[in-house]
C-alpha cells in the first residue's frame, strides 16, 4: 500500500520481527505450561554424564563460533538422578547457552557435578561478563532480559526456573561484575 517501501530489507526486517514474535509466544506458552505443570514428567534413572555430553555436543558449534572452550568435571562415582531426560536436558542447554552468550571469546564454560548427601549438585560456570546484584536477583523472572530489545525473550531462565521446581529441585545463581557466573 505504498506504506513502506518494497524493498529486500523492509521484507528482511519484516521476517526478523515475525521470527522474535514467533518465539516470543514459543516461550510463553512454555512458560505458560511449565507454570501450570500442564506437562506430564516422565521421570526414570539418567546419568549426569549422558545429560552433560547432550548438552556440549549440541552447544560446541555454539561455542567454537565465539572460541570458548567447554569443559566438564564430573566424578566417575556420581550416582543417577531420577528426572526427566529431556526437561533436565532443557535446562543444562538452556544454562550452558546463557553462559555461551554471556563469556567472551576465548573463554570457558564449565558444566561440573558433585554429590551432597543425598542430592546431586550440578553447576554451569562460566568466565563471562557476570551480573551486578540487582540483575543476579531477578534473572529467574519471566521477561527480564538484559540483551535489549529483539535480542532474547526474558523467557529462557524463567522457564528453566519452573522446570527445576516441578522436578522438585532448587536452582541458584552466584556471580561477580566481569568474574563470571
């Protein structure tokens, strides 16, 4: 209608906003589910180990593009968990993407694991940017993004937070401004 003009980057912008809004709404309805437990879990014995060689081998193109180098440290001896295999694994990618986006090049990203009593510890660590206080207390928040506008959906780390909860576990966050996380 002459509004804009017909143009390969008006139609290029035109699909990169409906692509956000795709995603926009992928994530809410996730959230939407996760927060209504309107999902079953199909809770059976994984091993931390086949959790985390998932997660690094989905994310080391990832990685390798920004030259970050992921590492695990897992003891030989950790027991299984009882979980569910794809919504644990939704949430290892989900932290270890995070800590991707958030280290600069050429630093490390590590996905650890220690056994306490009768609970399993897992950790992603990372040497990027880290988080002053105010974003490190809200960061579990649906729609809190500190990406900008068109750059992340604030959903990610609310829906991991959901996840972690129904599988009846607990998730925290510790950080230093340009330490890590």
């Amino acid at each position: 209608d002459g509004v804009l003009p017909s143009t390969r980057e008006t139609f290029d912008q035109i699909h990169r906003e409906a692509d956000r809004l795709s995603r926009l709404v992928d994530d809410l309805q996730e959230l939407s589910r996760v927060e209504a437990k309107a999902y079953s879990l199909d809770i059976r014995s994984v091993t931390v180990s086949n959790l985390v060689q998932t997660t690094v081998k989905r994310l080391t193109p990832q990685a390798t593009a920004k030259r970050i180098t992921l590492h695990s440290n897992l003891p030989a001896d950790l027991p299984p968990l009882q979980a569910d295999e794809d919504r644990i694994t939704q949430v290892l990618v989900n932290l270890v993407a995070n800590a991707i986006q958030y280290t600069p090049e050429g630093g490390d990203v590590t996905i650890s694991a220690v056994r306490q009593a009768d609970e399993i510890h897992i950790s992603v660590k990372d040497t990027g940017v880290g988080m002053i206080p105010d974003v490190m207390n809200r960061v579990f928040e649906p729609f809190f993004t500190t990406r900008g506008v068109g750059k992340g959906t604030g959903m990610g780390l609310a829906v991991v937070y959901g996840i972690v909860k129904s599988l009846n576990g607990a998730i925290t966050v510790e950080s230093e401004p340009a330490v890590g996380s």
